[in-house]
C-alpha cells in the first residue's frame, strides 16, 4: 500500500512561520512570499538592506496579504547571518509550533515545505535540513558544497549531506536552545553545530532545488567556502 504524501493540515499552517530573508531580490521575491501566502502561511520578510526596489515589492506584496506577510527592514546590508537572526527572533515572539526558513529567490519549490515540516509535525525530529540533489548542481556549486560539507565535518564534527541548505525548518522548543549569532553564509554551518551541541534531533529530506543564473550566481561558491572555512578556524580558536 502507497503512503499517502503528507500535506500540513490548516491547524499545522497556522502554528508554522516562515522566516526569509531577502536581499536584492526585487524580480523574484513577489511570487515567493505570495504563493507561500496563497497556501496560508504567515511569514516574517527580513529586507537586508537591499539597493534595489525589494522593499517597494515586499510592500506590495504585504498589501494584498496583510494578515500572512509581515517586513522587518535592515537600513545597511548585514548579511544572510544576521537577516536570518533578526527573522528567527521576531518569529520566537510569536511562540508558533514550527518555524521553517527558506531563501527569497526562487531556487525552493514551495510545495516542499510539506516534506520540510513532516519530520516535525510527526515528532520524528525537532529540527531538519532540505538537502540539495547535487547531481543536479552546476559543477562549481557542486564542487564548493561537498567542501563545505566536509569542512562541517572536520570543524563542527557534523556530518550531512547538504550543510549548506538554505531550507530548513525547527521546533520552537529547539529554536529556543540555541543561539545562533553570526552574519554571513556561515549561518549554515553554524545551526548545524548548535544543533549537534545541544543534541537537537536532526533528520534531512530531499528537496527540489530550481537553478537560474540568478541564483546560480548566489551561494556557496569558492570564494564564500575560503570565509566561511576561515570563521570555523577563529571560531573553534578563540572563542
């Protein structure tokens, strides 16, 4: 007998937030945060100080959903750490059951966020991680990521097979064991650890990643890899 995909009940979507940060994302964001909207999500928008017109789009949005998209505004750019942080805060205060973060640009399939919450929901798990089919990856972001996967590894004793996801979802009970207080793409890394440390029950899901040259050109590259791999080094060192 084929189980039945599990689809998040509407009692679960209003015990769920969404946090998304978003920066420079004026082309894409709108269909985002709308159709997550459409499905009956409430969600927090963190606008990291973006130079182009997302915050104009964010509002439109924010007008046709009033009740489902709430903005919160960066006036300089602090980086996916600390968007994401101020976002997971702002959730926290409204004690939902389940806070799930994906990025603005497109690259997520909505349809996802089931697959993404369904640990959760059933108990399996109080955090999980979306992970990325790397076959289907550029080979550049192929190649940066199994790095950064294996720097996880050697640095953060943690080991998965997409660490630098940028969909995940958690409990709120586990959100609020960590402290999770760093700027950059780091951040990724950085939940896994926390999560590790404070034996926070991890379970990944395979997810639908969609590449274009707009967010090809975002991420983990190997610029962003030698950062990231410089902050674990400082990080385990000194402090």
């Amino acid at each position: 007998m084929v189980e039945k995909e599990f689809v998040m009940s509407k009692k679960d979507k209003e015990q769920t937030f969404m946090v998304i940060p978003a920066y420079n994302e004026e082309n894409r964001v709108q269909p985002v945060i709308e159709n997550i909207a459409k499905l009956g999500y409430k969600m927090i928008i963190v606008n990291d100080g973006s130079s182009d017109n997302t915050l104009k789009k964010l509002k439109q949005s924010q007008e046709k959903y009033p009740d489902n998209i709430f903005i919160l505004n960066h006036i300089i750019n602090r980086g996916m750490g600390a968007a994401i942080r101020t976002g997971m805060d702002a959730a926290l205060k409204h004690k939902p059951k389940y806070i799930v973060n994906l990025d603005a640009d497109g690259q997520h399939d909505i349809a996802d966020i089931n697959k993404v919450c369904e640990p959760l929901v059933k108990g399996r798990a109080e955090a999980v991680i979306g992970v990325r089919p790397f076959k289907d990856m550029p080979r550049s972001k192929n190649f940066a990521n199994s790095i950064m996967n294996l720097l996880t590894k050697i640095f953060y004793r943690v080991d998965v097979s997409d660490s630098q996801t940028g969909f995940r979802a958690i409990t709120y009970d586990a959100l609020k064991k960590i402290d999770v207080d760093v700027e950059g793409y780091i951040i990724a890394s950085e939940f896994l650890r926390q999560f590790n440390e404070n034996n926070i029950k991890l379970e990944e899901v395979t997810i639908t990643t969609i590449y274009t040259p707009e967010t090809q050109s975002k991420g983990t590259n190997a610029k962003v890899g030698i950062k990231i791999m410089f902050r674990m080094i400082k990080q385990i060192l000194f402090e």
